[in-house]
C-alpha cells in the first residue's frame, strides 16, 4: 500500500497556489508518492495541479476529486490532459458526482439518476483520456469529437464509486475509485468485491482503491477526535457518506479518523493494506500545534520503513 497525502491543512493556513507549490516540492523531497487535492470552492484543483507538475519532477498529482455535472466531459478532458502534459506524465483525474445538495440545490442542475449520467459521462470521457475520438449518443450527451494534447500521455481516470451500480460501472470503465469516510470493513466487504465485478466482466485487471482517510499522531486522543468531529461535521450528513458510515457502524467521521500514537496509527493502516487499498491518501488533521509537523514525520517514516 503506497502511502500519500491530501492537500489541505498540509500546505499552509492560506491555500495559496504558492503555498501548495512550496508544500508538493517539500513532500515531493520528503519521498512521498502521491499528493490529492479536492476541488470544492477554491482554486481549480485541476489547473492546480498542472501548474504543481511544472514546479515538481517525479509526485503523482491527482484529484479527489472533480464534480462532473458542471463540466462537459469533453471540457474536462481536454483539462486533464492539458495538465497530464504540464506534468510530464504524473497526472491522475479524479471525477465524482458531488452531492445533491450541490449540483442540484446550489447549481441547478438535475440530480436524477446519476448512475446513468456517470455511466454516460464515462463513455464519453475514457476514449478521450486515452488520446482516441468519441462517437456517442445517450440521453444526456451526443459527442462527436476528438482532442490531440501536444505531450499528453495516458492518464489515469478514478471515480468516486460508493453504491454497488456506480462500483460496478467504475470497475467496467475506469481505472479505480476514490473513497472517503469509507472504512476497512466496508471496504473489504463492499468496494472491492463491488469493483471486482466491473472488472471481471469487462477483462480487465484489479482496479486501484485510494482511501482518504483524516489521520493525526496524538496523546490527545479524545480531544482530537472532538476537534475532527467538528471540523468535518457535514460529511456525516450528506447521505453517499453516511451510508459507508452506517455500513461500518460508526456515527460519524470522528470514528472514522485514524488518531493516536504510532503504534496505533499503524495498526489502523495495516486494517487497510489487508483490505484492499493500494493508496493511503493522509488527510493529516491540523488538530493541535505540531500535529501537521509530527504526522507527516510518522508518514515519512513509514515510507522508508517499506523501501
């Protein structure tokens, strides 16, 4: 299991571009293979992360992940393939349907069936990520295009697949799925099998799982977990999250959080690699002074505890 972070409380109080700059090239040196970066109502996390890959060399760069309604599948591939040549070939699109209560409530698009809508959207976007023309014609889009990226590769396409038709439909079309406030049982026991049954019946190999999960190094463990229970108080309300939730039998995502001593950190790591991740994705959680430093220090540590 491959060991990388979110970009959140990781690269500085302000957010800035700079600041994320300044925080992938350290944790680029760090050894860390991977940083994540969500896109939700700041900067662009797509052209984030193409302008990441000019100032880095060698961390993968992805998202986790984009909504897809409010981007027009062609639209979003020809920027994720802009930022695949940006950087050198180190770029994966994260995409995911968000929430009702923002496509729909705050956007005013139509939230109906969208399993369909993703299904479409993914036979539209696959063949371009792969450099190939489009002909399609479904209920919500008819594309006939094609792009060429001077210096795109390949990239990989993750969807954020919690029920079993969008895990079925991410194992068919894409290469992996992002999870969230999703645990090591549910994982085991519902996403992995779920994907497996999209591989298996398109012949494909095993898909990538890469689990975010809030993590901090901690004596502090109640108030730590108080602190977190607050600080991400509204993914236990949004139904795709609390379903998992329900599913692992925990009341919310203070439960959920990977915090206490070293020990403990990796046991609750080690709950995961046997489940089935392949990427860990560390939202460390800025809790207490120290915690960011003293986290990635243990992250960092593990990583060359398995080199």
């Amino acid at each position: 299991m491959k060991i990388g972070l979110m970009l959140g409380a990781t690269e500085g109080a302000d957010g800035t571009i700079d600041g994320i700059v300044a925080a992938a090239k350290r944790y680029e040196a760090a050894g860390f293979p991977s940083l994540w970066m969500a896109n939700i109502f700041g900067l662009d996390a797509i052209n984030t992360l193409g302008i990441v890959g000019r100032e880095t060399s060698k961390i993968e760069l992805g998202t986790a992940v984009v909504p897809t309604y409010p981007r027009h599948p062609v639209a979003i591939a020809q920027q994720a393939l802009t930022t695949q040549a940006a950087s050198r070939g180190r770029f994966a699109l994260g995409i995911g349907l968000s929430h009702k209560i923002v496509i729909e409530d705050m956007l005013g698009f139509s939230y109906d069936k969208p399993a369909k809508h993703m299904r479409e959207y993914l036979h539209v976007l696959a063949p371009l990520l792969r450099g190939e023309p489009v002909q399609f014609k479904g209920e919500q889009y008819r594309v006939n295009a094609g792009l060429q990226v001077p210096g795109a590769t390949k990239l990989q396409l993750l969807v954020a697949a919690l029920g079993p038709t969008m895990l079925k439909l991410t194992g068919e079309l894409a290469d992996g799925t992002i999870t969230w406030m999703t645990g090591p049982k549910t994982i085991a026991n519902h996403i992995v099998p779920g994907l497996r049954e999209g591989t298996k019946a398109a012949g494909k190999p095993a898909s990538r799982v890469v689990a975010g999960f809030p993590i901090v190094v901690t004596r502090n463990v109640d108030e730590a977990r108080e602190k977190i229970g607050k600080q991400l108080l509204i993914y236990g309300q949004l139904p795709s999250y609390r379903a998992m939730l329900d599913r692992e039998g925990l009341k919310g995502p203070a439960e959920i959080a990977l915090v206490g001593d070293e020990a403990e950190l990796r046991r609750g790591m080690a709950r995961l690699a046997d489940a089935g991740v392949s990427d860990f994705a560390a939202a460390i959680a800025n809790v207490e002074a120290g915690a960011i430093e003293r986290t990635s220090a243990f992250l960092q540590a593990e990583l060359g505890g398995r080199k």
